[in-house]
C-alpha cells in the first residue's frame, strides 16, 4: 500500500466523516462506492472497512456530544433493539434478495427520504415545546445554540421509529454504510426529534449497529487493516470538523445538506445498475 494511496484513502475518510457526523450518517455512503468503484476492491471488503469507519464516526461524535444533551440516550437503546435485530437478520436478507434488487430498493428509499427532508426543509419550523413541558419518558431537551435558548421535544410515533430502526439496522449489515440515511431523517421528520438531536443520537446508535456486525466480517477474512486504518484516520480528522461546523450551522440548511445527500447516494446507487 502506497503512501499515495494512504493519504487518498485518508482525505476521503475525511470528507465522509464531516458530512457523516453532521448529519448521523456515518461515512459509509461515501467510502463504499469509493472502495468498489475507485479501488476495485470487493463488495464484501468495501463493507468490513466502512463499518470500521462507522465506529469511528460514532465514537468521535459522541465523544465531542458529551455533556451537551443532544444524544437522547433512552431513545437510542429503545431503537437499538430494533436496529439491531435488524442487522443480524441482514445476512439472511442478503441470502434471499439478488444484489440488484437491493440496490433498487436502496435507491428507492434514499430517494424518498431525500423528498421528506426537501420537503421538511421547507416547512415552517415547528414550534417547540415550553422549557418546562411534559416531554414524556422519552422526550428530552438540550440548549439550541442558534436559537440561544434550551429546547424541549416530545418523541411522537415511536412505532414508525422502530420499524425504520430495524430496516436501517437491515441495511447497515447488508451494506455497510450505517443505518442514519434513515435513522436521522426518520426521527426528525416523523418522530419530532430536533435535527441536532437526531443526528447526534443515530450516530451513538450506528456505532453500536457496527460493533455488532464488524466481527462478522473480520472472522471471514474482509478486513483489510491497512486501508482500514487510513480510512479511520481520516474520518476522525473529519468527524471533529464536522462537530465544529454543526454547532454553527442553521437547522434548515443541515435539512438542506441531508437532502442533496440522499439525492445523490440514490443516484450513485441508480447509476450502478446500469
């Protein structure tokens, strides 16, 4: 491994770990089509190093979250269940369904969660609750440093986090990206979790969606240590940066940026089947 191809390696990890701990996604949906199509590894070696890369985005995220009240912890362990029974139960979707037809339907969702986000995006901001509300067992409040004021919310259809929890888990063992392209989206759109709030939390819960499947992996030989670490190196550079640049950010444009993601995490996927 050249050094060329380490500091290649590592500056993509970087990007990836910037938007990744911005939005709760992880860098997976960056650095899979980069291993498979710039590399030319293979599929299965491009999803081990992304996972390796996901734990690194969690960690860095919520270590630099620590503290600030954005990661909801008894609503991440409630949709970890899910999430995690669906990334062990990945492996026999993988065996059922032809890779084709998981790209399509990959792409498919990426894009209708691009249209919610756009959509959202849009919207009037919905008015959050009084600094002393009710927010129920699983509701929470953190300060909101652009409004300069704390913010409380309440969790609403928890049923329809739950059922997205365990298909992001699903995909996250399939493909190795991470479960926050529709984690965080999810809950803010339809759960009413603050943007901050959600990304912080999906990124706490994909690292342990990783850590669960990362093994897996590693047990059949798809590791590879050096791109790996390279990879994790530079998603930790990023994932600070992009800690920094989140706490400055409008909670519009961070929906903004979430949907031009998915738009073109769709059309990558789109493209591959042709």
């Amino acid at each position: 491994m050249s050094l060329g191809l380490v500091a290649v390696v590592s500056l993509v990890g970087g990007l990836a770990g910037l938007i990744g701990s911005l939005l709760g996604l992880g860098g997976g949906i960056f650095l899979v089509p980069f291993f498979v199509i710039g590399l030319g590894l293979p599929f299965q070696q491009a999803a081990a190093i992304s996972l390796m890369t996901v734990i690194a985005t969690s960690s860095a995220v919520s270590a630099g979250t620590a503290g600030k009240r954005l990661i909801n912890l008894r609503l991440g362990m409630v949709l970890e269940i899910a999430t995690t029974l669906g990334g062990l139960l990945g492996g026999v979707t993988a065996m059922a369904l032809s890779p084709r037809t998981l790209t399509a339907i990959f792409a498919a969702t990426t894009a209708a969660m691009g249209l919610v986000m756009a959509k959202q995006a849009g919207a009037a901001r919905i008015e959050p609750l009084p600094p002393d509300a009710d927010v129920g067992r699983i509701g929470g409040r953190f300060y909101d440093a652009e409004h300069g004021r704390e913010i409380a919310y309440r969790v609403r259809r928890l049923p329809v986090g739950l059922f997205f929890s365990f298909i992001a888990g699903n995909i996250s063992g399939l493909l190795g990206i991470g479960g926050g392209i529709l984690k965080t989206p999810v809950l803010n759109a339809w759960c009413g979790v603050p943007i901050r709030v959600a990304a912080a939390t999906s990124s706490l819960m994909i690292g342990v969606t990783a850590v669960s499947t990362v093994p897996i992996y590693y047990a059949e030989g798809h590791i590879m240590p050096p791109i790996a670490a390279a990879g994790v190196l530079g998603v930790l550079v990023g994932s600070r940066a992009g800690l920094w640049w989140g706490e400055r950010a409008g909670a519009r444009n961070l929906k903004r940026l979430m949907s031009v993601v998915l738009f073109a995490v769709s059309a990558s996927m789109l493209w591959r089947l042709w």
